[in-house]
C-alpha cells in the first residue's frame, strides 16, 4: 500500500479515476463470442435492467419476449419485445449495484443507448401507500461500486437534461410518479431503524440497490441511463408487504418505461 493510502479503506485506496480500464467490456465479450461461437451482432437500443425479474416473467409468461442469441454475456440472458412501436432489450434479476453496473457496461458494448432501471424498493419517507414509483434524480452511495468511478460523495446524480425531458410525461398515469432521492445500499438486511431515521431526516424517499452505482458509471462513461425506484414495500414491517400491483406490477412498470422511452429517444438515438 502506497504510504498516502496508510489508514485508508480498501474501497477508496488504490483508486486511479483518471487512468483507462486495465479489463474492458468489449474484451471480456470479445473472448465470450469467440468461445461460444457468437457472432458479433448489436442488441436493440433501448434496454431494461429489471432486478426482482418481474417484468421478465410477465413478458415470457405471455410469449412476448424473445431471447437474443447474439447477447454473449457470461451471467445473463438478454431478451428482447416491442412496445409501443419500441425495441427493447431486457436482462432480469441483475441485483445490486456490482451487478447492475457490469450489466450496463456489457449493454452499452453491445449497441445500447439508453439504459432505464425499475427496480423495487423499501419505503423510507411514508409518502403514500405502495406501490409508487420515484424518478430517482440523486442517489445516496452507501454502498461500493461507484467508489471504483468516481471519488468519494455523498450522491450520485442522474443526468439533469433526461429528468428535465421527463418533465409533465406521467401527468396520465395511473400510478403516482414522484421525483426525488433514494438511498442505494449493499445490504438490505442490515437496515437498522436508526439507520432508516437518519435516512428518512434527510427526504431520502426509499431505499434500493443500484442507483448510486448506475448513475456513477453514467457520468464516468458519458452514457444515458436513468432509474425509477418502484416502492412495494414497507421493509417487511407490516401484514401483507411486497404487494406490487397486477403482474406483480409489470404492466404498470412497462407503461412507465414505454412512456420514459418515447420521450427520451430523440434525445439520445441518432
């Protein structure tokens, strides 16, 4: 350990945000076509990150997600489906900020351009009853993978211009879309109640896994992707939680995204 990393954690020692990628993407999934005999094809523009695998299911379920078989990544499937005169990409159950993040990085390697995460999260500041959904425009990073892109800060940040665009879309929708912050963790069952109350102090809306780390790699890569935090859940703390709506809330969830979608194309596909 360098002498100026003396009584530093591991997670912030040894952090070169200037310095290029020893280990990229497009390598890792050069190897991975070559091995599996994967011809090199692009993946549709616009895809999902849906980690409770929801969406997904609902889609399989109906027939109306096909696999892609040029996607060569070694952990996931990715899947694509139509909506709304909308190609999507969509990979399920990439839980957590680590995960999320090596997922994104192999989506934009791919083809993609835009990047839009639902995940589902614990109610903090009771705002209503769940499930809604929050447009997550900052991020607590309480957890470690956006260490690795960018220096030490209380928040990440989704990009201004895409929350700005969004600005007036879900005024029709059924379920209510509020704006705010969440608090992205690496351990959900570690949330103590005096970490909750300090969370809740500061209007920290809910509590997720992957928004801090995605809105992180975001800015670092200069690529679009944004977050909605689809609350559920009241941690567990009351009789009947985790009621997500019908389809376990896919058909709301995929309304949300198609609409996020269409506004948010033109501003980011050439």
């Amino acid at each position: 350990m360098a002498a100026s990393d003396v009584g530093v954690p591991p997670i912030l020692a040894q952090k070169h945000y200037a310095q290029p990628s020893a280990f990229t993407p497009d390598n890792l999934l050069r190897e991975a076509r070559r091995q599996k005999r994967i011809a090199p094809s692009s993946i549709p523009e616009i895809c999902i990150l849906d980690p409770d695998g929801d969406i997904l299911r609902s889609l399989l379920g109906r027939g109306e997600a096909r696999l892609e078989k040029g996607w060569a990544c070694y952990h996931t499937q990715l899947y694509s489906f139509s909506r709304g005169g909308i190609d999507f990409g969509i990979v399920g159950c990439a839980v957590g900020a680590s995960f999320a993040v090596l997922i994104a990085e192999e989506m934009f390697a791919s083809g993609c351009k835009l990047l839009i995460s639902v995940t589902s999260s614990g109610q903090i500041v009771p705002l209503g009853p769940p499930p809604y959904f929050i447009l997550i425009d900052r991020a607590l990073r309480d957890e470690g993978t956006s260490y690795h892109y960018a220096p030490p800060s209380d928040y990440s940040y989704a990009d201004a211009g895409l929350i700005a665009a969004l600005d007036g879309a879900f005024a029709e929708f059924p379920v209510p879309v509020l704006t705010g912050a969440t608090w992205t963790t690496d351990a959900p069952f570690r949330e103590t109640q005096a970490a909750i109350d300090a969370m809740a102090k500061q209007n920290l809306m809910a509590v997720e896994m992957e928004a801090a780390a995605l809105y992180a790699f975001a800015h670092v890569r200069q690529k679009p992707v944004l977050c909605f935090a689809h609350v559920t859940n009241q941690m567990g703390r009351v009789d009947s939680d985790f009621e997500k709506g019908e389809a376990d809330g896919s058909r709301d969830a995929l309304q949300l995204i198609t609409i996020a979608a269409d506004r948010l194309r033109s501003r980011v596909l050439p």
